[in-house]
C-alpha cells in the first residue's frame, strides 16, 4: 500500500496520531509535595532514612541504537555500531521506616517465564521484545512473597512495556505513580502496545500522576518531595516519553539517582553520549540528560544507577 493510501486509511480510522498508551484512568497524586528543585540541596549530603535494593529482574539484550546515539561524534569515534547491547530490567526496593515499601518499576512478572502466553506483555508485542534474548532472573511476584511487609505502592519512571512488565505480579489495590501525560502520550506504535499496558495495569487503582510544575532554576523541569521528608524526590526528566520521571533516594548509604531511561546505558552516561530512537522526544530527552549530567557532576556523592545496566 503506497504511503499516501496508508495515511488516507489511517485518517479515516482515526488513527492520525496513533493512540494513546493506556486506556486506564489517571487521576492528580494526592502523595508528595510540590517544591523548588533546589530544596533537595539542602541534605542531599546527610544519609537519609531509605533503605535502597536494586533486583535484577531479567537479564536481555536490545538494539544498540535504542540505547545509544550511534551518531554521536563520540559514538562514532568509539566505532560503536548497532547490533545487540546486553541489559538488564530492574525493579529498585525502597524501605522507608514508616511509609513501607515501594518499588521504582516493576521487573518482571512471574508469567513471562512460566506462562508467556498468558502474560500480560504476550503475543505479537512479546514477540517484538525477543523473548528468547531474555534470562528471568528474579520476577517480581517471588521476591513479593519473601517480603516480610506489604508492597505499599510502585513508583514508576515510564510507562514502556519493560519497565511494567512485572505490573501484574503486585497485588491489585497497589498504588501507582507515574509522570504527567504518560498514559495519554499518543504513538502509532500503542496500537500494538495499548493492550499490553492495560492488561499490566489492570486491577490496579486510576494512575497517580505527580503534581510537578515548572521548575524556577531549571534544574530539572519539575520535583516533588514524594514523602514530604526530603527522602525520596520524584524529578521530572521529559523526553524518553513525556511523563519520565528519575527518582533521588537518599538512602542510609547516601544520595542514589534512579535515571530510568533518561540514561539506558553506562557507556552513553560515562561518555555524555544521550540515548537513541528509543526516545520519544530527542531534543527534550537530549536537554533532559544534561541537567542530570550536571547534577551528578555538582554533587559527585550521588551514585548513579542507569535504565537498564550496572
């Protein structure tokens, strides 16, 4: 079918602008308070009262290109082409001592490795995400069941199928949070992807989107003290799609920052390489990862884990 017929087709169907990422309901975050950027300076020093874990849920290997700017002068000085780049999924633990536990993403579900047909990312969507490139490491549902406390709710860095996938192993009611303008984001691509994310999502309450508002400095575009004790930040980083959010825990070992997939990859971090075609928004994602390049860069004690590796 020529291009010009597909988009004629399109537009009688509705579909001009693809659809969006979710059909699941979205409602304000009545957690957290809204503050200045800059007031998370004031103990980002200090440790803080959050105990961190990161699981690796799922060991994985994707397209180079997603995760890195192959065209990046310094990409191709490094020789890097496309090709497989190994990665991992995460879900990260937070332990507060008298808000629980949460989890930033979610791994994966304990489906996907014993039932992939009746998982919530199956059919053509896991066939696209090469299921045979995945290692199942730790789904979130059996590490759930060894927790001596209750799953309080999931903080979530975006909506992308890999970092829900293990959505449907938290226990319906679960709470979820998640940036501005996610789950309504229209993409050709959620055509195929919508199912998937609500199935994900079903049984679980209407999104909580995080109450950001523009920044006044610009050191990011908007944060918001999820706890209200300046333990744990939800910082608003727009470009991988337009809700991502990166999380700065200051944990009892000191500051972590939670990147998501503002950064995939060491490589790209180490080398001020910003990610490919996997981002939604390049020129947002590019601005987006140096304000947390020169976070990290003015205050070296924030250790940094990435998307998706070590």
């Amino acid at each position: 079918m020529k291009s010009s017929l597909l988009a004629l087709c399109l537009s009688v169907m509705g579909f001009t602008t693809g659809c969006a990422t979710s059909s699941h309901g979205v409602q304000r975050s009545a957690l957290g308070v809204t503050r200045p950027a800059d007031a998370l300076l004031a103990q980002l020093d200090v440790p803080g009262p959050v105990e961190l874990e990161t699981v690796t849920s799922c060991d994985w290997a994707v397209d180079r290109s997603g995760l890195i700017n192959l065209d990046h002068p310094t990409a191709k000085a490094a020789h890097l082409e496309d090709g497989d780049e190994p990665v991992q999924v995460f879900f990260h633990a937070l332990r507060h001592p008298t808000r629980g536990l949460y989890i930033v993403d979610t791994g994966v579900e304990t489906a996907l490795r014993d039932a992939p047909d009746r998982s919530a990312m199956r059919g053509i969507v896991l066939s696209a995400m090469h299921m045979e490139k995945m290692k199942v490491l730790a789904p979130l549902g059996e590490w759930l069941a060894k927790q001596p406390q209750p799953l309080s709710g999931v903080f979530l860095t975006h909506l992308h199928p890999d970092h829900i996938s293990g959505m449907a192993d938290a226990p319906a009611g679960t709470p979820v949070f998640t940036g501005p303008g996610e789950a309504g984001s229209r993409a050709f691509v959620n055509l195929l992807v919508q199912g998937v994310t609500d199935r994900a999502l079903e049984g679980k309450p209407a999104l909580s989107e995080w109450n950001y508002t523009a920044d006044p400095k610009g050191l990011f575009d908007g944060a918001v003290d999820v706890f209200g004790d300046a333990s744990v930040w939800a910082l608003w980083v727009p470009g991988h799609t337009p809700g991502s959010t990166a999380y700065l825990v200051r944990s009892t070992k000191g500051p972590v920052l939670l990147l998501g997939d503002a950064s995939h990859t060491r490589w790209g971090w180490e080398h001020d390489v910003e990610p490919g075609s996997f981002t939604q928004d390049g020129p947002r994602g590019l601005e987006s990862f140096r304000k947390l390049r020169a976070f990290v860069a003015a205050h070296p004690e924030v250790e940094v884990r990435f998307g998706h590796q070590h």
